[in-house]
C-alpha cells in the first residue's frame, strides 16, 4: 500500500476552510460571511430578508460546492461551515440561526449524519429557547409558504430520492498522507462521502456495468430504497465527487438516462450533472435518482441567484466587503466573563487536578483514537478530542472559577462547543451524566449495544447511582463506575454498529477495534476518578 504527502494548493492546512469562504465571498456579490473566524464559519445572503422562512443547511467542509455554494436567493439563505469532514460546532450555528431568521421561522436541513444531528439539534433547542420558531428537516420557502408547509415538502423530497456513489480513489485531507488503499486497478462500490470503507472492493469496471450496478441498487424491488416503480417519473442528478473531470461525468449521464428509460420504465424529467456533493479530490461520482411530480418539478425549475446550482454570477462586486458581526444571544441571562480565582480553594484544586487529568488522558490518547477511527470512520476521533481538551486546559488556565463547581462544568461545556464539532462535541458540552445520556440518545438515535459512546457512558452512570444509593463514599462510587466505563468500552469490539458511519463498516473491521468515542468517554472518565480517589487519599 503506497503512502506519499498529498499535493494541496494551500498554505496552514487549518486555515483551507475560512481561505476558502473569503474566496468564494470575493468572487460572488451576493455572498457574505460572519466574522467570527476561525470558530464560527457562516455563509449567508448579502441581501436576506426576515420576511420569508429562512433555510439553513451545513456540516463539514471538503464537499464543495456543498453547502456554502449553494446559498443564495430561491435557496439557502445561510450555510454552516464545519472543519474538514467535521460537523460544525453548536455556537455556528447558533449565529446563523440568529443572524438570518425572522419571525417565519427557520428550516433546519439536516444530513444523517450523527453529528450533524446532535448539533444542530441542541442549536435548534436552544435557538427555541430564544423565541425563534425551528423546524427541522427551498423554493417552497421563496415561494413565501409557511414554515410548517416547507418543513412537509422538504421531508416528502427527502423520502423519495436515492443514492449510491462509487470511487477510483480515497480523499486525502489538507496536510494529510495520501494512500491508496484501493490499489491499481480497484474501484469501491457504496462507499461514503468522507471516506469510509464501501460495502465492496471490486475489479475496475467499464463505467456503463458500473451505471448498470448502481441503478439496480437504488431501485431494487428487495430493498425497496425508493417509492419508484416502472411508469414513474424521475430526476437524475450525476455528481462528481471532486477529482472526476466532466467528461467522465457526462458519459456516466450519457448511459443513465436510457437504461432508466429503458430497462426500469422510467420517464426522466430533469438530469442534473455536474459535481454538487463531493468528497475533496476523491476520484468517482454518485447517481440519485428522485420521483418527479408536477410540484416537485416546480419547485426545481424555480429561479435561484446560488451560485452553485448553478447560475451566472450578476451584478457589481463592491471593491470593500466587511464581514457581518456576530449578533447578540437572545439568552435572557447576561454573558459575563468568568476570572479564574486568585486563590483556589481546596475543592477548587481538586477540581483543577481533576479537570487536567482528565484532559490530558484524551491528548495523550489522539494517536491511538485517530488509528481505531481510521478503520471504522474517518480518523479524525482523536483530532477533535485533541482539540477539546487542549482548549479546556487553555480556558481553565486563564478564566474557570474553579472554586464555583456547577459553574465551571457550565465554562468546560462553553469551551467545547466552542471548538469541538463531530459526533462528541455535544455530548462533551451537557451539564450532567444523565443529561448526556438522554441528548446524545435523543438527537443521535443510538441506545445501549449500539456500539457508542453510550456503551461506556450507561455503564457508569448505572454502577455510579447504584453505589452511591448504597452509601458508598463519592469518590470509591466513582472510581467503580469508571471501571464500568471502561469495560463497557472495550466491549464495544464485540457489537455490530447500529448507528453512526461504523454501522456501515464490515463485522470483520468492527471486531478488530474498539469504538473511539466510547473509549475517549472511558479514558477521560476514568483519569478523573483516578485523579479525585488520589487527592482524597492525600
């Protein structure tokens, strides 16, 4: 398996998403971003209006033209940047909630993806908390319908579209080695957008046996993945999934349009193609397909100034473009800015003790979690925990109350959602254990044996309430449950996934490796409960 350094047009490869978006502001009048870099990334219209429902849609970066590309009027009116391949934190989206929606509402479109959906589904709580009306699920919403009715169609749109992709070649993320894990003469069928595993390793194939494949597992009859059946009436889009040149794209579209036609009994009403959806300088494309109906249709022929969708950039670029503020939170409660004590009182530097040990469990742990999630996910598990914990330390240093507990749990939380997007990060910025275990369960559709971060997570939280139930001292009840929490990750080797991109990874791989978020809970879990036992029994 060959590994070199990727070739990138960039210079710090943490700086490539927020380069991007003041690129993509210059060379389009009608974009503008927030200014909040590097943490809050936001795209919105240059000319919104309050007086329709706004739409927002986002996630991690590296599929462009997707989402900021395709802000503009007749669609989004803001897009959420997230890192590469990272979902964006809870505070982004917060800001674009409040700086694009009026008293319509907002429309959240949300990709299932786990941390899309926890974070975007404690901003929508919290931007409810605030006054604003969120939904969660276009031109429906241009058309000035109310929130409730665009939040239908954007859910009957989603039910009744299809898609499989296939690649020639992995990703390689900015500053990354490149590998080429497929090998000459390899193609992966089924694979995911940030470059997870497929469901096959295959010979490489002419394109029109792979058009064929890809057709027959989207409308099979077994799976029943889409409501289309022969006579229906469809949409196609063919997306290049960011290094397929538009020739190779078109001859893929040139050989779907006549075997829906002929061989499924399709009419085909529209054919998109081009790259809308990718995966950086991955080699490949994806086929959707989408019953089309007359409101559909309208909806897709209705005019839009996206840029990306696409249309011809109009009107004078201003020779000064200044970033928006941030706009202020609704919250009732004032944000006043925490000081760290000068003097720490004993609980306080227990607390200090414990929040750095914990902390430095996870730094120490980067490598190893960015190995498991490099064969079950997309390697960055140990990255984005690095991140946490290494604003945690900085944040405790300069400004935690260490000697108010309840209010220093409330800064640790800030911090996280500060910088720390994924699947973790919501879970890393709730106020208690309990409280966790319900959001991440609610948002992100996982249980116990689902092969999480719950299964070290549960555990703990059911031996920590039964030993103290029992009257054991708090410390001894949480250094047990810690070993709880730890059992229970390591037996995450023994689940089949059920949610998360591990569910699509094969039983083979998964049994190889433990789950890294359930195994970053378990380290940092138990690094605090070493940590409190020791500074009791001193």
């Amino acid at each position: 398996m060959a590994a070199f350094q990727g070739k990138k047009l960039m210079g710090d490869p943490n700086d490539v998403v927020t380069e991007f978006i003041e690129g993509l502001v210059e060379t389009y009048p009608g974009l503008l971003y927030l200014d909040g870099f590097p943490q809050v990334k936001v795209v919105l219209r240059a000319d919104i209006s309050h007086d329709k429902v706004a739409v927002i849609s986002g996630g991690g970066s590296g599929h462009e033209p997707a989402h900021a590309g395709f802000v503009g009027e007749g669609m989004l009116a803001a897009a959420i940047c997230g890192d590469v391949f990272t979902s964006p934190p809870v505070d982004s989206i917060l800001a674009g909630i409040r700086a694009v929606t009026g008293p319509n509402g907002c429309l959240l479109i949300v990709k299932n993806y786990t941390g899309d959906r926890l974070n975007f589904g404690l901003a929508a709580e919290q931007a409810k908390s605030e006054g604003y009306k969120i939904e969660v699920a276009g031109a429906a919403a241009a058309a000035g319908l109310p929130l409730a009715d665009v939040t239908a169609e954007a859910k009957i749109a989603s039910e009744t579209v299809g898609t499989m992709g296939i690649a020639l070649s992995v990703c390689t993320l900015p500053g990354q080695i490149s590998s080429d894990r497929l090998g000459p003469g390899k193609m992966e069928l089924g694979l995911g957008i940030h470059g997870e595993p497929g469901a096959a390793v295959v010979d490489l194939l002419p394109v029109d046996t792979v058009v064929s494949h890809v057709l027959e597992q989207i409308l099979s009859k077994e799976t029943n993945y889409v409501p289309i059946t022969r006579g229906n009436r469809v949409i196609v889009m063919i997306n290049g999934l960011g290094a397929t040149p538009i020739m190779e794209l078109m001859i893929a579209a040139g050989k779907t349009v006549p075997k829906l036609q002929v061989e499924h009994g399709l009419a085909v009403d529209r054919v998109y193609t081009g790259s809308f959806m990718t995966s950086l300088d991955m080699a490949g494309f994806s086929i959707s397909i989408m019953r089309a109906d007359e409101a559909i249709l309208q909806r897709l022929d209705a005019p839009t100034r996206a840029p990306y969708w696409p249309v011809s950039v109009e009107g004078d670029r201003p020779p000064t473009k200044l970033p928006v503020p941030i706009p202020i939170s609704r919250s009732t409660k004032n944000d006043e800015v925490s000081i760290r004590p000068q003097e720490l009182s004993e609980q306080g530097h227990i607390l200090e003790v414990v929040i750095e040990a914990a902390a430095s469990a996870l730094i120490n742990l980067k490598d190893s979690l960015n190995d498991w999630d490099g064969k079950v996910g997309d390697g960055d598990c140990g990255s984005t925990m690095f991140r946490g914990a290494t604003a945690v330390l900085e944040d405790m240093r300069n400004y935690y109350p260490l000697n108010d507990a309840a209010e220093t749990v409330n800064q640790i939380g800030t911090s996280i959602k500060r910088v720390m997007g994924g699947t973790s990060g919501i879970m890393y910025g709730a106020d208690a254990l309990e409280e966790s275990i319900a959001a991440i369960s609610k948002y992100g559709g996982a249980r116990a044996g689902y092969r999480t971060l719950l299964d070290a997570l549960i555990p703990a939280s059911t031996v920590l309430q039964e030993r103290l139930a029992a009257g054991d001292k708090p410390s001894a009840a949480f250094v047990l449950s810690s070993e709880a929490a730890l059992s229970g990750a390591e037996s995450t080797k023994n689940m089949h996934a059920q949610a998360g991109r591990s569910s699509y990874i094969s039983p083979e791989i998964l049994a190889s490796v433990p789950d890294p978020g359930a195994m970053a809970v378990a380290a940092w879990y138990r690094a605090a409960a070493l940590a409190v036992k020791e500074q009791y029994q001193t």
